[in-house]
C-alpha cells in the first residue's frame, strides 16, 4: 500500500461535500470539571477510559481517574519511585492485562490496576530509553492480543507485552523499509491491519509483515508535519497538519479522491483527472485549522478542534456545528482551545480544554434536565426510543424521546428502593437490561418485564 497520495497534501486542507455552515449552537450544554472538582489540572491532555468504566484524565500537572463522583490523582514527587516519571501526560492506553499505560513528555510509566503501583521505565534496565525520550502516543494493537506501539520523539517501539520484548524502528537514510523520519507524532490504525504513523516529516503506513511504505516527496518536507490521524468507520483516514486536514478514502472504489479543507472552504480533488473543484466556500475567516485534533464518534460525526472551539462535522446532515465559549450561556462550553476528544462506552462526548473537562450529550437529551427536580445529573442514556436522565439522588425520570413527556419517575420502587442511596452511573447492557451504579450495589433492571436483579 503506498502513500503516493500524499504528495498532494500540500497542495490545500480538506474535508466532505458539505451543504452549508451551521450556525453556533446556542442550545448546547455542557457538564464541566476543572480543579473545583478536584482536578490536578484544568489543562486537559488526554482522556481515556478504562475497561472498568473509570475515566482517565492527562492534564499538564498529573494524571486523574474520575469515578463520575471522586477523583484520585497521580502525579511526580521528587524522589518517590512509585509516582509518575513526570507531571505532563500526553496519552493513555490499557492494555490487555487492564493496566494503564501513561505517556509522559519524560518517559514512559505503566500503572498496576492490581497493586495500584507505578512501574517506571526509567527505573529498569532499557536500552531504547523509553524512561528518557518524550512518549507522545501510545496504541493497542486490535489484531495482536500482546502489542503495544509506542510513539516516541525518538523512535517507533513495538513492544510484547507477553514476551517482554522491544522491536524499534527509525529513520534510516540507507535502509528503504525505514520510518520517513523517527519522531513520532501520532499513531492510528487503518484497515487490513495497517499501522498508520503520524511524524514531523509525513506519514508512513506499516503492514503486519512489517513492511514500511511512504512518501517520497521531497519538495514538501518542511509542510508535511503531520500532528493527528484519526480513521471513521466509513473508510476514510483523516489527517491534520500544519496546512490544514485532509481526508482520503482508503477503500478501492473511492481512491480517486481526496478532499481538503482550510479557512477558505472545502476543495476535491480527483486524483485521476487532475481536477480540483470547490464545494463550499466559507462566508468569513473565522475559523483557523493548524495541527488539528481530530475524533470520530460511533455515529460517524467527526470532531475537529479549531481556533474558535470545537466543530462537529455530520455526514448525515451534511452540516459544521461549531461549539464555542458564550459568557451569556451558563453551560458553554469552558474554552475555545480544544486539546482531546474521547467517547466513552454510553456514547458521551468528553471534550479536553485548557480550562477543564466538557462533558456533551445529545442536545435533545438536555431539553429533559430542566424538569428534573435533582438537578445534579450523573448520568443520560437513550434505551428503545425513551430518555433515561438519572439524577444523583432524586431517582430516575424515563422521557418520551418525540414529545418530551415524564413516563415514569423511579425513586422509590417495590423491587428496590433509592431514597437510601444514591446513583452514580448508568449502563445499557442490551435492548432488555440497564445497568444501574449506586452507591451500595448493581442493579440490573429488565425494562421489558420490570424485574430488578441486585448484586
């Protein structure tokens, strides 16, 4: 597979046919965390979340797991072998024995879930300096149960978790089936099990056999500085860069185009006529793209930080939202400077800023809050055409999705009783079953026969 295309990634910046610019969204809510909240950092990094639900937040002064209530945080003490090796986290990943792999601008660390310990890289013996270097992006391979790629300033390192065993890869002038540069920007993978590699110099794509591709270009070196990757389930990859975003389809029946997006508007270019069409033209300048962060969502919506907040791109409507701070809005969004997106297993968006986490359901879901007595909302899930919007300690109010009605509040029930506890997350297992979180046990309702199981 070759990147051939990737010469033209200088020409402009990129993106979809698009039917018109959305106006800002006004309407949109958000729940915030920042440091009243207990956060290390409000300057957000990186979110992830874990396998048992817990929500992990990089900032650039520690790392915090957020249980949808408390916050513990990990952080570097001076002198401490079971702290962190530094206080800037760039990325996180679990691995496939659940513990927390956690990047840091000074080494990598990985934190027992078991023991709740810190093991440092620095602390062992490690040729490749991974307790030194600048970890900026780590990715659990989905097609090898024991890989872990790491992402370094220096070097791509493919690590066997199972073998503990370490396979490098760099820029080597004299070695073709090297990396087109070693500093590693981002990693993402594509389809059929390739390995997309973001670095200052461009991208190259490695195959399971480990073969390296990538662009020979010379004349764009300087422009072709690749800052994010991100692939949605469609088949395109979407590419950020110092010139704007890009995105190609990796599929055989779609290779013929490539479209781009800057400030400007939104260019397509057929690859095989030497075409470049314009699709949308921007009204105004408002909106600047430089080494983007880009997300998509499970709904295929594809979210792109921007110089004026955070835009959500909808394929199915054909439209930009653009979410921005509003002083006149109480639940804005925090800030304009967008640093990660991350959807979590309900399909939240969770959104980084320099000021905070910014937590987003669906707009229509917010509608419903207002008329919740408990206005301290934990949780929101859609289940079979009903809202369910879990408050922390007035119960459960299930909404008619189309009109907005309160079918049913559950508080104090036969089955179960929760004046005496309080809720802290919600879960949908299946069509049948919601997982309730409380503060004292699980509940599995059946929302077909309303049989409550506790554990």
């Amino acid at each position: 597979m070759r990147l051939k295309v990737f010469i033209l990634i200088i020409l402009l910046n990129i993106l979809l046919p698009i039917k018109s610019y959305a106006e800002i969204l006004s309407n949109a809510k958000f729940e915030n965390i920042s440091i009243d909240d207990g956060l290390s950092n409000e300057d957000i990094t990186s979110i992830f979340q874990d396998s048992k639900g817990y929500m992990w937040i990089g900032t650039k002064d520690g790392l915090n797991r957020y249980d949808g209530e408390n916050i513990k945080i990990y952080n570097c003490i001076s002198g401490d072998e079971n702290t962190l090796s530094s206080t800037y986290i760039t990325d996180i990943e679990e691995d496939c024995n659940g513990n927390i792999w956690i990047a840091t601008d000074h080494g990598l660390d990985l934190l027992d879930t078991d023991t709740d310990t810190i093991i440092r890289m620095k602390d062992r013996d490690d040729k490749y300096k991974l307790g030194e270097l600048k970890i900026t992006s780590l990715l659990k391979s989905s097609y090898e149960e024991y890989i872990m790629w790491v992402g370094t300033e220096n070097g791509l390192m493919k690590i066997d978790i199972e073998n503990e065993t370490i396979e490098a890869f760099y820029h080597d002038p004299d070695n073709p089936n090297s990396l087109i540069s070693s500093s590693i920007t981002c990693l993402e993978e594509g389809e059929d099990n390739y390995l997309w590699v973001g670095t200052k110099q461009g991208i190259n794509t490695i195959s399971e056999d480990l073969k390296i591709y990538k662009n020979e270009d010379k004349r764009y070196k300087d422009r072709l500085f690749v800052s994010y990757i991100s692939k949605d389930n469609l088949g395109n990859m979407w590419i950020a860069t110092k010139e704007g975003i890009y995105m190609y389809n990796i599929r055989e029946d779609k290779k013929d185009k490539l479209y781009m997006i800057n400030s400007s508007g939104v260019k397509e270019y057929n690859i095989k006529e030497n075409i470049i069409n314009d699709i949308y033209i921007f009204k105004d300048n408002e909106i600047r793209f430089y080494n983007n962060i880009i997300f998509t969502d499970s709904e295929n919506n594809t979210w792109l930080s921007s110089s004026n907040g955070a835009i959500k791109y909808s394929k199915s409507k054909g439209i930009f939202e653009l979410y921005k701070k509003d002083i006149n809005i109480k639940n804005s969004i925090s800030s304009n400077v967008i640093n990660c997106f991350y959807e979590d297993f309900n399909g939240t968006i969770w959104i980084g800023t320099d000021k905070g986490v910014n937590i987003l359901n669906d707009d229509i879901m917010f509608n419903y809050i207002n008329k919740v007595e408990d206005k301290n909302i934990v949780s929101i899930l859609e289940h079979n055409g009903d809202i369910w919007v879990a408050s922390k300690f007035k119960g459960i109010y299930i909404y008619d999705s189309k009109n907005g009605n309160c079918k049913k509040i559950m508080y104090e029930e036969e089955d179960f009783n929760l004046s005496d506890r309080y809720i802290k997350n919600l879960f949908k297992i299946d069509n049948r079953y919601i997982l309730i979180v409380t503060n004292k046990e699980l509940i599995a309702f059946n929302t077909k026969k309303i049989h409550i199981k506790k554990y």
